[in-house]
C-alpha cells in the first residue's frame, strides 16, 4: 500500500479547500478500501468527511418533499419507521444490500458513487478497457454477471440498490466545490461508459455530493422494490426492479420503471412507462411492458437468464402496486 497523507476537516468548506489531483474523499470506506488494496485507487490524501456536520440524516421540508444528507448511513434509512411510512420503496431497495455491518458503515453518497464490481475491473492484473485496455474481457470471458442492455465498450453493471429505487421517485442530488453548487437529476449522474466517457460517474473532480432530495409529489405514489440474487441474502442483484405509480380506481399513471444489474447505469424503461401510463396493471399489460423493455436486450453468452428473470421480476413489480 502506498503512502498519503490523512485529513479529518470539521467544515465542508474546509473538505472542499484540501480536495485536488490525487486527493479522494473518505466517508463509510467500504467500497474504498478494496480500491486501494486491489490497486485501482491510489491517493496520495485521504479527505475524511465523517467529522463534517449537516450531511448526515434525513429531514421532510412540508411541501418540498425529503432532503437526505450524503454522510446518512444506509442502516438509518432503512430500519427507520417514519422513512418507511413515507417512502418505503427506499428502505425496501436497502434490506438486502450487503451486511448488516456494510450497511452500518456504507453511506447514502458512498453507495450512489461505487465502482462496478466486474472481476475483470477488480483484477487489478487485467488491463480492461474501463482501466484503459483495448477491450472488454467480459464479452469473450466469463460474463454470467454482466450488461443485457445499454453496454457499449463496457459490459459492467451499476451495482447500486439504492440508485434504481431513488430515481424512480424522481430524485436530484447537491453538489458542492470550491466552485460552488449545484444540482442535476440523480439519473444523470451515471455514465454508461463508451468511447472517450471511460467512467461511470459524472462528478467533476473536486466535486462533493452534499445531499439527495425527493421531490414531495413522489411521496404520493405507489413503490416497490424487488431484488432477486444468486445467494439468498447480502448478494449484489442479478436483476432488479424499482417501480413507482399513481394508481388510482386501478389504473396506472405517471409510472417510473428503472431496473438495476441488468446495465451499466440504472436503466430507466421510458417506452414501457410510457406504455403502462392509464392501463390497468393486469398480467397481460405488465408483460407487455417487460417485453417493450426487453426488445433491445443482447444478452451474452451466460447471462440470457436475466431476460427472463427481468420479465418476471418487472410483471410482479407492477402487480404489486395495485395488489
């Protein structure tokens, strides 16, 4: 391990002022210590956030929906009554995302913004083409893991649980430099690596996520998660499903469908919403909202299982909201 210098600031102007080249911000450090020991991250600082107060918790503004802090450890949200009453889809998304002490550990703006966990990336013998190298090892190698859709020159999926369940609910992220501030869609922050994009987040260097905010109107409606795994607990999804509606008199409207492992980004099925909004959400159209979505799939060698999983998955997902 290589040496670097270690700073806990108790301000995030002061964290802000000591990010630079070569500088990474420290929160949970779950998925930042396997970086460093696989040799795929190698600071020469280390910014350590955990001492900054006002980014962590969650907090409702009346009328401006859930403001929640980039430092809030996912265990929080999800063992939380009150967060479960109001938006449970985000809990749900959290129960099996890895251990119970992970999840202690493991921040909010830390899961949103870890790597892939592709063997060929993490090897840090492999010169894959995300790491600079002239391909993909997955599409030739072993791929039971990989991208159905979406993949160019990376056939890596975004790991994150907690990602498809926000932006179903329409979310936004803060966004803090020295520069100053700013806000996106936390859909635009994922990059489906292609060309010269060899990254998978959009934050500018020196950059901080400070928050994420859900907009009140997405606590109106309906959400569900569902998650399904090669073992039965602590596993990364082979396929996921977030899905969030109005449903009224039976009816679907204003419909989010974003699936996860399927993808390098959480993959958002626009035509399949755009085909449920005012159905009724009976079998019939929920697979042909699956199937809509799945049309484009180019499954792998080992990982066509995940179409069919994916179907399953995305018709029991939209069942539910009106079950």
């Amino acid at each position: 391990m290589s040496v670097f210098s270690y700073a806990r600031p108790k301000a995030l102007g002061e964290a802000l002022r000591l990010l630079k080249n070569g500088t990474i911000a420290l929160a949970g450090g779950t998925d930042l210590v396997t970086l460093v020991r696989h040799g795929l991250a190698r600071p020469s600082s280390l910014v350590d956030l955990t001492g900054i107060d006002g980014l962590r918790g969650w907090t409702r503004v009346k009328g401006q929906g859930l403001r929640i802090g980039a430092l809030t450890p996912l265990a929080e949200l999800e063992t939380s009554p009150q967060l479960a009453k109001l938006l449970p889809i985000v809990p749900q998304s959290l129960h099996d995302a890895a251990t119970p002490q992970l999840r202690n550990m493991g921040t909010v703006g830390g899961n949103l913004l870890q790597r892939n966990r592709c063997w060929y990336f993490r090897d840090e013998a492999v010169p894959c083409w995300l790491k600079g190298g002239e391909r993909c090892f997955a599409v030739d190698g072993e791929n039971r893991f990989h991208a159905i859709v979406g993949a160019h020159d990376c056939w890596m999926v975004s790991p994150s649980d907690l990602a498809p369940a926000l932006i179903a609910c329409d979310a936004e992220i803060e966004i803090a430099s020295s520069l100053g501030k700013r806000r996106m869609t936390l859909a635009e922050l994922f990059i489906a690596p292609k060309g010269r994009e060899r990254r998978e987040h959009a934050l500018r260097a020196g950059e901080l996520i400070t928050a994420v905010r859900v907009p009140e109107k997405s606590l109106e409606r309906r959400g569900v998660y569902l998650k399904a795994m090669e073992r039965k607990a602590w596993s990364f999804a082979l396929v996921s499903v977030a899905a969030t509606a109005r449903v009224r008199d039976g009816k679907a409207s204003d419909v989010r469908l974003v699936l996860g492992g399927v993808a390098p980004i959480p993959w958002r099925a626009t035509a399949a919403e755009k085909l449920l909004d005012g159905t009724t959400l009976d079998d019939n159209t929920c697979l042909a909202a699956a199937d809509a979505l799945l049309r484009e799939a180019t499954p792998l060698r080992d990982n066509g299982y995940k179409v069919t999983l994916a179907r399953e998955l995305v018709r029991r997902a939209l069942r539910s909201l009106v079950s």
